[in-house]
C-alpha cells in the first residue's frame, strides 16, 4: 500500500477537470455504485464516509471528510479529508491518499464541468459570494475550461473580499459591497456555509448560470426558494440533493418538490438534458460525489510515486 501526503502538487486543473467530467458521464450513464453520504454530526462540525466504486475504471474506495466551519479561526481548515482505495478483486488497501486539497480541486472541478456545459454567456462575468479556499477553487478550475473577462466578489468580511480580488489583477477583479451587485453577472457562485437565503431571486438575471456549492449538509440553503422555483435545477445526485443539497430545506418545507429538479449534470455531459433556453435561469447544486474523489485519486497514483507503507 502507498501514501501520498501532497498529491495535490501533482495534479493540474485541465486534468482534474477532464477526469471529473468522465466520472459525471458514468453517473449519467447509471454505470457507478455510490450511495449517499453517511453523517455524523458533532458539536461544531460533522464527520461524513463516502464510498464508491467505477467498474468502468476498476477502481473503488472511500472518502472520509470532516467539515468543521470555525476551523479558520483556529488556523486549520474548514474541510479535511482522507480518501483509502481498495483493488476491487481483492478487498486489499493499495493507497491512502491526502485528500484535503485535492476536495477543493475536485469541488472546483464540478463547477468548471458545470459551466462548461450549462453558462450560456460568454466569455464569462463570475460573481463570487463567499471567498475561501473554495471560491479560489472554483475560479481556477472554472478558468481552466472558459474564457474569464470580469470577477466580482463578496464575503461577509470586506477585507476577504479585497484579498481576494487583489489575487486576480488579470480578470479585473473587484470586491463589491452588496451581494445584490455581485449578481449582475454571467456566472454567479456561492460558497458559504448559510443556513439562511443569501441570493434573493429578484436579483438574479434572465440567462444566468449559478453554482451553488456551499449547500452540502441537512438544513444548509444560499438560494431563496422563489429562485428555485423559477431557474431549472441541475443536480450532481438526486438522493445527495434531497437530503443535503441546495433544494434539501425547500423539499422538507414543502414548497419545492424533487420532482421540479430538471436533471443530473452527468446527464447534461452525456446528452440527455440540457438548458431549456437561453434565457432560463439554470442552477447546478453541488454536494460532491465519492465518485469525483475516485477519479482525482486515480491522477494521483497514475503521477504519483507514493511512499510505501505496510499493511500486511
């Protein structure tokens, strides 16, 4: 068995993206195992198992993540994770891998297959609400699949903000004071962990793309449902969503049905579904797919030499 420590050194986002993307057209082609996250819930954080198998690739595993929002606070971060593959024929362990970083890369990943396929402007104007490790991510990656002209930020600290855009001259980017102004573009995406709507409907233009990634756990919601209600809402997993994405809380409050959700983005990939118009408003809910850690762990030890540990 090997152990990768920095895996994350190794990988690109061209790459990161094109593996992500052929492990959401599986999803789409129903050619994956993968039941929902398990939860453990603690005081200040929560502890999630995420298993996985991709016939197609030979390869199957588990993550195990924790999501801990004050960690920042004390100078660790938000999400760590680990992600241990076993041989299929076998059961035996063959890598541990440091999967903290590669979580964003993967994140990010999901967002750029995302708006590859359902941003229907560009080149594109991305507004960020939320400016952690995640929306770095998803600029990065989304920069790495379209063609970038204009960013704008928000985050509930303004010197977030300013730090941010001050990372980016390139793009011109520029930290707002109001959510309100960052949604006056082509691309919204969020980030944050709110339990309450941030992104108000009326604010949100005809023909806009949102990512909405910061809603990945029971009772976490960034988007008022009256947007919900009038975009077309893409999803990574029907089950996932229900119960812990974007439209989980809506479906529980009765005022969104599951039914409404337009389709997976592994369908988009492949075909099947797709924006209805350009002047739909589509949204992409993201709560991450064991099966995007099995494909950025598979870059990591076609590139990687590992260091080798005993298990047997």
């Amino acid at each position: 068995m090997k152990y990768y420590p920095d895996a994350h050194e190794l990988l690109t986002y061209p790459e990161v993206n094109h593996a992500v993307e052929e492990v959401f057209a599986e999803h789409g082609r129903g050619n994956v195992q993968m039941p929902p996250k398990i939860y453990i819930t603690f005081n200040r954080g929560d502890l999630r198992t995420m298993p996985a198998y991709i016939p197609g690739i030979n390869l199957a595993g588990v993550k195990i993540v924790n999501v801990h929002p004050e960690n920042p606070s004390h100078g660790l971060p938000t999400i760590m994770a680990t992600t241990l593959l076993i041989d299929p024929e076998t059961g035996v362990p063959t890598a541990i891998i440091n999967a903290t970083a590669l979580t964003d890369m993967r994140t990010g990943a999901s967002g750029a297959v995302a708006a590859k396929y359902l941003a229907q402007k560009k080149p594109l104007t991305i507004g960020f609400v939320g400016s952690g490790r995640q929306a770095h991510a998803q600029l990065n990656a989304i920069a790495a699949n379209c063609v970038i002209e204009r960013v704008l930020v928000w985050s509930r600290r303004r010197e977030h903000a300013e730090a941010f855009a001050a990372a980016y001259p390139g793009y011109g980017a520029v930290a707002l004071k109001t959510i309100q102004e960052v949604c006056d573009c082509d691309l919204l995406v969020t980030t944050t962990p709110s339990r309450e709507p941030l992104i108000r409907s009326e604010w949100i233009f005809d023909g806009t793309h949102i990512n909405a990634i910061g809603a990945d756990a029971l009772g976490k919601q960034e988007l008022d449902t009256a947007l919900l209600l009038r975009a077309e809402v893409f999803v990574d997993d029907y089950e996932q969503a229900v119960h812990s994405g974007e439209v989980n809380v809506p479906i529980r409050s009765g005022i969104y049905s599951a039914e409404r959700i337009a389709g997976t983005l592994g369908e988009v990939v492949i075909g099947k579904k797709h924006r209805s118009s350009p002047d739909a408003i589509t949204i992409f809910d993201s709560t991450g797919l064991a099966i995007q850690d099995l494909a950025i762990a598979r870059l990591v030890i076609e590139k990687g030499e590992g260091m080798e540990l005993s298990f047997l």
